[in-house]
C-alpha cells in the first residue's frame, strides 16, 4: 500500500522536471499542477495481456509528462484499477515518479463482478455483496446501479486495495443520474446525492479521498426538459449544505469532444444562460473530458477539418478538447505502443490560447 496523494509541492515538482513538453503544457487547478492530456483505462479485454499493455502505457506516458491518471472500478471489471495500481507502485519504486506529483481518479457506483475470480457475473455479485448484506434487495437500479452508503465503502475499500493506495485523489460517483433517474424522481436523487457527499466528505476527514465528483454521460450535456438533466448549480449546493464552503466537491466528468460539443455550445444552465463549462468555471470546479476521441471514431481518414498544422486526426481531437476553456485534460485511453508513441509526441504542441481557441471555433463554424 502507497501513501500519499497528489500535492502542490509533488505536482509542481513533477511540472518543472519535464524537458519535452510544451510550456504550457500543466495547467493549474485546486492549486495542482496537472497535465493537458490525461491516461483513460475503460476499454480492453479481460486478460492478463491487456493488463500489462495498461499498466506499461502508463509508465511510459508517466515518464513522458502525464500525471492525470483516470480509472474506475467496474472497467475491466476491476482489473483496470489494479493495472493502474501496479503501474504506480513500480514507477514509485523504480524512482521515476512519487506518488505525490501523480493524480488519480477512480469511480464508484455501477455493480461489478470480479474479472480475477472465475464466476459468472451475478453469482461473484451474490457471493460478494448479497450474501454478505452490502447490497438488499431494491438497492440496485435497473441501470444496475447502486449509491447506498454501505455499497459505495464496500466499493471504496476494493478499490483502494485495486490501486494499492491509502488516499485516492478524486471519487467520482459514476453515472448516478443515468443509473437512476429511470427509476426515481429528482427529488429523491437529490436525498440520495446528499447522502453519498456526506460519505464522502467524512472520508476525506478520514484521508482516504481527497476531492469528489460527478463521473457522467448525459445529465450536465442534455436541455433543462430532459429527464436525466441535472443543475450544477443544485449539485453544487448540496455539496455546501454538507461540507460547508471548504467542501470536496471539486470536479465533474463528461464526454466532450469535436462532435459531442454540447458542454460549450449548450447553454442549459443557470436558467438557459450559460453552458456548463460556463457554469464550472463560475463555481471553480474543475472538467475532465472523456471520449476525446469518441472511443477512435475521429481518427478515421477526413473525419475531423485540418487546422494548426496538426497533420494526426488524435492530435487535432486532443488539441480541440484540451484548449477549451474551463477543461483541464482529455482523458486519452491508449495501450499499443504505437498509440502511446503517437500520443506522447503531441505534449509537445502548445495548447491553444483563449483567442487562438475562439478563433478555431469560429473558422471550424463557416
């Protein structure tokens, strides 16, 4: 078990060590020095071959000048937060990195088998979490989702164990308006939200998380009419009702990329006056970027416009995404060696400016 989190001092440290990275490659967010691209660990096989193609993208990209690391339990059912894991305990003892210049996120909330143990899906669930009352009867949604308190320590306790780690930087709760807003009113997610943040905020009294979050899919991108719509602006305030002004809840997550643009060009919060990047940076909360790629649906040939002398469609989609106001990294998911080479050659480039980036969005839009 590692010690530890993410701090000032090691991110900072981390930065100012880098040689083959574009100045402005770090941003600075909650007072971290994070890096412009981040590591995603979602898809890919259940075997031990995968495993070591994650846990060697990491190290390398680690080495290179990536310190956001972003996983969840129930990828690879489980076993890409013990990929992640392993990666981090052989960069810290090999001495190529310290577990304080490195950020780590990982997920709770979807129900997950094991993908170690050898058991069909509901019948590992039934031996881990029936059996022994961490999960009762109508605790699952039929999103297969569950956010009871005794559920999400369970999950907690896994997923510390996965990574090897005594503190997890950020914990996000994943997809719990996609997961259960089908099956209850606002009303009631709202009660059950306000729960899981006072878990969460006594963990952090507790050092084993450091910040939370929302991990999501629809709920932060879709009009104020749908039924998976969420306010920031709510969320945020059930964070101060629980954790006061000082509280944890710090960063959402959400798919942005060229095509699913809706965080900078839907303007659903806030009464339909600003767009949700509008708001997060309003309320300082920081936004990770998933599918920046749109799981490599953009790197097909002619798919996305040339522009910056980026000749790669994966560097055209990274720097598109990472330049954007109010985002702090995509998060990439690479394994082959190739994808990490081709990657890592892109921390090179400067992000864009704010002008520079307004200037894109409107020759992208004629």
């Amino acid at each position: 078990m590692i010690s530890g989190h993410a701090t000032q001092e090691g991110t900072a440290g981390f930065a100012k060590r880098q040689s083959k990275v574009s100045k402005n490659h770090f941003k600075q967010f909650a007072g971290l020095t994070l890096s412009s691209v981040g590591i995603g660990t979602y898809l890919g096989n259940l075997d031990d071959s995968t495993d070591g193609l994650v846990s060697s993208a990491i190290k390398t990209s680690v080495k290179s000048g990536i310190n956001v690391i972003d996983t969840a339990i129930n990828y690879r059912a489980q076993k890409a937060e013990r990929s992640v894991g392993k990666a981090i305990a052989e960069l810290v003892q090999s001495g190529d990195a310290k577990r304080e210049e490195i950020f780590i996120s990982t997920k709770n909330g979807y129900v997950t088998n094991d993908g170690d143990i050898n058991e069909e899906f509901w019948v590992n669930i039934q031996n881990t979490l029936v059996k022994p009352g961490v999960i009762k009867s109508g605790d699952i949604s039929s999103g297969y989702h569950c956010m009871t308190v005794p559920y999400l320590q369970d999950q907690l306790n896994r997923s510390m164990k996965n990574l090897e780690l005594d503190c997890i930087d950020l914990m996000y709760i994943h997809n719990a308006a996609e997961g259960q807003l089908q099956d209850i009113s606002k009303e009631e997610f709202a009660r059950k939200l306000k729960d899981v943040f006072e878990f969460y905020e006594n963990q952090r009294k507790n050092g084993t998380i450091k910040y939370y979050g929302m991990a999501t899919w629809e709920c932060f991108r879709v009009p104020d009419n749908h039924a998976q719509y969420l306010s920031i602006f709510d969320i945020a305030n059930i964070a101060k009702q629980v954790g006061g002004q000082d509280n944890g809840f710090r960063f959402i997550q959400l798919p942005y990329n060229m095509y699913l643009d809706q965080a900078l060009t839907l303007k659903s919060q806030n009464s339909n006056q600003s767009t949700i990047l509008e708001s997060c940076i309003q309320l300082g909360i920081g936004v990770f970027a998933s599918v920046p790629l749109m799981q490599a649906k953009l790197l097909a040939p002619n798919v996305l416009p040339e522009f910056g002398n980026l000749s790669k469609p994966s560097h055209r989609a990274m720097q598109f995404v990472r330049s954007t106001p109010g985002i702090i990294s995509p998060l990439v998911g690479q394994k082959s060696q190739e994808h990490v080479k081709e990657n890592l050659e892109f921390l090179e480039t400067p992000v864009l400016s704010e002008t520079e980036f307004s200037d894109l969005v409107k020759k992208l839009s004629t």
